[in-house]
C-alpha cells in the first residue's frame, strides 16, 4: 500500500528558511519521479518541483534559486528545501509519486498516482 506522510511545516517570518520531508511507503522513491505540490485555498494546485528517477529537476518559475528537491534513497524520503520564503509561498504542501521516472511534461506535471495528505506552511511575520 503506497503511502506519503509529510512533516516540517509550520510558521516561519518571510525570510525564512524551511525543509519539509516525504516519508514513502509501499514503494521505492528511486524508482520513479517524485514531486512537491502546492494549495492556496481558493486557488488551483500548483506544481512546485520534481525530481526523477536519474536525478534530474525542475522547478516552478518562482521556486528557481529558493528551492531546492532531494531526496534519500536509505530512507525512502524525499525533501524541500525552501529559502527565502514569501508570504505567497503560504500554502499546503504536497508530495506526490509519478508513474513514470521520468520528469512530466508541463503538461503533465499535475498528473500523479498518489498524493499525500499535505502539511500546512505559512510565511507571515
């Protein structure tokens, strides 16, 4: 049974710094692409970031420079660093497992199998 468990949300001042973490289950991480969503109430989901199977990345435009996605394979985990948050990164964060391990299309890019139940951020001072 696949499951994703998210953790390290939380408050931070805008400026700030923060990493959260996917806890993977039911499957292996390394064997296919993973990615970071992202959920304004009111708003659409957004892609944040992905990672494949070989490593590669990508980044939503706003998330270039301030994120960054890795993952550990001895730990099934994956991770999102944040740096220099802004009160319009203030959302709920999900992980999620691709099909494939390749990176998607853009658009693809919201087309998982599985998602996790999400944790919340918030950027305000």
């Amino acid at each position: 049974q696949v499951q994703l468990v998210e953790s390290g949300g939380g408050l931070v001042q805008p400026g700030g710094s923060l990493t959260l973490s996917c806890a993977a289950s039911g499957f292996t991480i390394s064997s296919v692409a993973m990615a970071w969503l992202r959920q304004t109430p009111g708003k659409e989901i957004e892609w944040v970031s992905a990672i494949s199977e070989g490593g590669n990345r990508g980044y939503g435009d706003s998330m270039w420079g301030r994120f960054t996605i890795s993952r550990d394979n001895t730990k099934n985990t994956l991770y999102l660093q944040m740096n220099n948050l802004g009160p319009e990164d203030t959302a709920v964060y999900f992980c999620a497992k691709y099909r494939s391990p390749l990176l998607p299309l853009v658009s693809e890019r919201l087309d998982v199998d599985y998602r996790g139940q999400g944790i919340q951020v918030t950027v305000s001072s």
